[in-house]
C-alpha cells in the first residue's frame, strides 16, 4: 500500500467505495463519475502507477486482470457478444490523461447510447 493514494486505500477499504469485485490480487469498483450505464475501475492491490511500469515478469498478473475484464464487464451489464460489448481504457501519465496514479482499467459499457469517451 502507497501511503498517499487513493486507490490503494479504496482497495483496503480505509475509503468507501462501491465494491464490484475483489480477490487476493485485484479490487474492482464503481466509477464514482460514469462515463456510461456501466463504468467498473479495474485496479491491481499491489500499487504500480502505470503501464509505463510493466516489466516483462509483469506479464503473468496483467494477463490475469485483462482476463477479469470481459468477466467483470458481463457481470455487471454489458451485453455479450458483437452487438454487445466494452471498452477497456488505461491512461498513463500526465500526456496519457491519468489523474490517479495506480495502475487501473476502465471498463466502459452497457447498452448505447452513450458518449464516446
Ligand atoms: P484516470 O483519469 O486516472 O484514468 O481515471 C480516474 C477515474 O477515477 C475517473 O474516472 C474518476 O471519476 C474516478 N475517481 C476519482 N476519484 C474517485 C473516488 O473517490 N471513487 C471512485 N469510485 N472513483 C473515483
Ligand atoms: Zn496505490
């Protein structure tokens, strides 16, 4: 746990949050400012800041939470299938468009119309 980070403290429970999913690895929760009828934030527990910090021995956990994605997406609205879908978005860094620096995904969904974004 980062002592100053949002996230990390969300994944602990130290603040609320409304709770999508959670294992030894991995805490999903609600985006507090949806961009769509479905918005999860899909975050590591262990804190990393961004893509920009993957390693290649990273591959095995980040295999795991892009796996969780589609899981995650159906569970909570999205429809399967091509006429269903989502989208997965992670933003890095400042050029990125990131505001929170712990490593998440966005999983972005649910029946259109909705914005772009
Ligand atoms: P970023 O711009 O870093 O990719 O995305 C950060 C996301 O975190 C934004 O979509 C924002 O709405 C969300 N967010 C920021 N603070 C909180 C919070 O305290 N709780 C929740 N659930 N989401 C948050
Ligand atoms: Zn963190």
């Amino acid at each position: 746990m980062s002592e100053n980070c949002l996230f990390c403290k969300i994944a602990n429970g130290v603040i609320p949050s409304k709770k999508a999913y959670e294992d030894e690895e991995f805490f999903a929760f609600h985006d507090i400012n949806p961009a769509a009828p479905v918005h999860l934030l899909l975050i590591p527990k262990r804190h990393i800041v961004s893509l920009q910090d993957i390693q290649q021995d990273d591959a095995p956990w980040l295999g795991r939470m892009m796996a969780l994605a589609p899981r995650l997406a159906e569970e909570n609205g999205c429809r399967p299938g091509p006429q269903g879908g989502f989208r997965v978005v992670a933003n890095n860094g400042t050029d990125g468009g990131q505001e929170i620096a712990h490593l998440h995904f966005h999983i972005i969904g649910g029946p259109r119309p909705w914005d772009k974004r």
